[in-house]
C-alpha cells in the first residue's frame, strides 16, 4: 500500500507543469552553494562539501538526494567560480545534474556584495516498470521503456554578508526549460516543463562571547502553484569545535542539528526531520548527512589577524 500511495504522489508531481521539483536540504544554510550560485567565493579559498538526504524513511522509491560542490574565489577575491554535481532520486523519476557557477564580488570595509549566475546540464530519466497507473492507455507515460532526455537551464542570484549576518535571493530554474520523452513513439507525449524556484536566505549571529556563536536562519522557498515554504533555523556553535541546533519548518517538521568541527578545516554535520504534518503517520522522518572540506587561508585558528571584515566579531563558521 505504501508503494501505491508514493508512486501515485511521485508521478503527480513529476508530470505536473507547476510544482516543487527541486530537492530540498534542512541544513540549508552549509548547502547555500546548491541554492545560490552567488555563494560561489564567499568562504574560505577553497570550499568542497558532499551532502546526502535520505527523506522519508519507511516509502519505497521516497526521495534520495546526493550532492557534491566545490568552489574557491581567485583575481584577489574578486570573484569566484565553482561546480556542482546533484543526483535527485524520486520514485520512477532520476535526475542527474551537472553545473557550473560564477560570480562578480564587490568588496566594501564591513560586507560583501556577490552576485552570480549557473548554468547546468540534467540528465532527466524515467524508469517506466516503476511508475503505476490507473489508466494504462495515458498518453504521457509508456510503462514499458526506461527513457532518458537531456535539459539545460540557468540560475541567478545575489547575495549580501559579513561574519554575522546575510542575506540572500536567487530563482532557480529561470528559463524554464522542458523536459521531452518518447522523442521516437508518435503515440507518447511526456512533457516536463521546470518552474522557477525563488529562493529566499536572511541570517544572523550573535554573542556576548565568541566562544559561543548563535546563528539563526530564515530560508524560504517559492514556486508558482505550491504552498509558501518556511524554515527557521537556530544553531549554537560553541568555540568553533561544534554546534547543535533546531529547526521548525512550517506545517512540516522539527529538525535536530549536530556537527563537528575536526582539524580546523573539516566538519561532519547530522541532521534529523521529525514530520509533524499528516505525512507522520506514514513515515519516520528524514536523514541527512553533510561532510564539508574548507581550507583556512583566509583565518588563522585563533588571533584572527586575518579578519576579512573591518568591525569582524566572529571567526569563520562552516
């Protein structure tokens, strides 16, 4: 039964013209690369972190989503330029995405202004034995081929930091490709066409003590057609070593965050979704694990003599 119920659910959203079609990360804030291309040269030189979620646990075919980003900035920290590679899992549908972003960074004494594009590649496929109909004859979905199809698109962003706020938008998705199948069946006609995703990020970090640095998040996420997405997140991080952390997403789920820091320039981050929507009773919640590579060039350990920003309270956070 709960094979049935996900295809059903899975299909629909996939062969909906409007709808959400991108995957979605609690630790939202350590993948801002994956939402915002102008993210690209904002940390440290050089900046690689894997992510994987496991959503859903107790669906067959619930989504699975691996990541994997790497960035760095270059001409003086003037701009910066990076690349992605994302594997999107959901029910009978794969989506395999390939990247590559830039972005123009204008320095003043206490914040940062960057602005970036991405361009990318989707390899979008249809595992036709996996999708269940109640009308065989649809025209749109042949059961019987594994059909795979090719999309381009692009993604736009802007983003404003310094150690302890930011703020950020950007639209995925903005030319609103279409993704073709059966190209060669006449009598088949699979259609995809993406909608934009606007993405929204507003941060800040504050302390009496910088040993121990709170961090609230407020993502938001927008695509013509589906309910407003919300997040709040609040992390303490306690000497730059580690941090726990909460979030409440609206009419979704509460989230549990921990993660370490290890030899200054790694970190493996936890993170727990426990659903509080109608969906509980059907599931046990979402997983999602993060290991993050950041090298210390710009920031000594301690000291920091090499403060970026000219009133810098704070040392680096992942």
């Amino acid at each position: 039964m709960k094979r049935i119920r996900i295809s059903i659910l899975l299909v629909h959203l996939a062969f909906s013209v409007i709808g959400q079609q991108m995957p979605y990360y609690t630790q939202n804030k350590s993948n801002a690369f994956m939402i915002n291309p102008a993210v690209a040269g904002t940390k440290r030189l050089v900046d690689a972190r894997m992510n994987y979620r496991m959503q859903w646990v107790g669906y067959e075919g619930a989504p699975r989503t691996y990541s994997l980003g790497i960035h760095s900035r270059f001409y003086k920290g003037k701009m910066g330029a990076g690349m992605y590679l994302m594997q999107d899992n959901v029910g009978p549908a794969k989506q395999m995405n390939l990247g590559a972003a830039y972005a123009f960074h204008i320095r003043f004494p206490d914040v940062e202004l960057s602005a970036g594009l991405a361009g990318n590649f989707t390899k979008y496929t249809l595992i036709g034995d996996r999708i269940f109909l109640h009308n065989r004859q649809d025209p749109s979905i042949d059961q019987n081929v594994t059909n795979s199809t090719w999309v381009t698109d692009a993604s736009a962003g802007i983003y404003l930091y310094n150690d302890r706020f930011h703020v950020g938008l950007s639209g995925m998705h903005v030319l609103q490709s279409t993704a073709e199948f059966y190209k060669a069946d006449t009598t088949k006609k699979g259609l995809i066409k993406y909608a934009t995703h606007a993405n929204f990020t507003l941060g800040y970090n504050y302390s009496q003590n910088p040993d121990f640095v709170w961090e609230s998040t407020l993502y938001g996420n927008f695509v013509a057609g589906a309910p407003l997405m919300l997040d709040y997140t609040l992390r303490l991080h306690v000497k730059e070593m580690m941090f726990g952390g909460v979030s409440l997403r609206l009419r979704d789920a509460v989230a549990l965050h921990i993660g370490a820091t290890i030899l200054n320039d790694f970190q493996v981050s936890y993170s727990y979704d426990i659903l509080i929507s109608k969906f509980r009773a059907y599931s046990s919640g979402s997983h999602e694990f993060m290991l993050a590579f950041s090298s210390s060039i710009f920031q000594q350990k301690k000291g920091r003599s090499n403060d970026k920003f000219l009133h810098q309270r704070y040392g680096y956070l992942f």
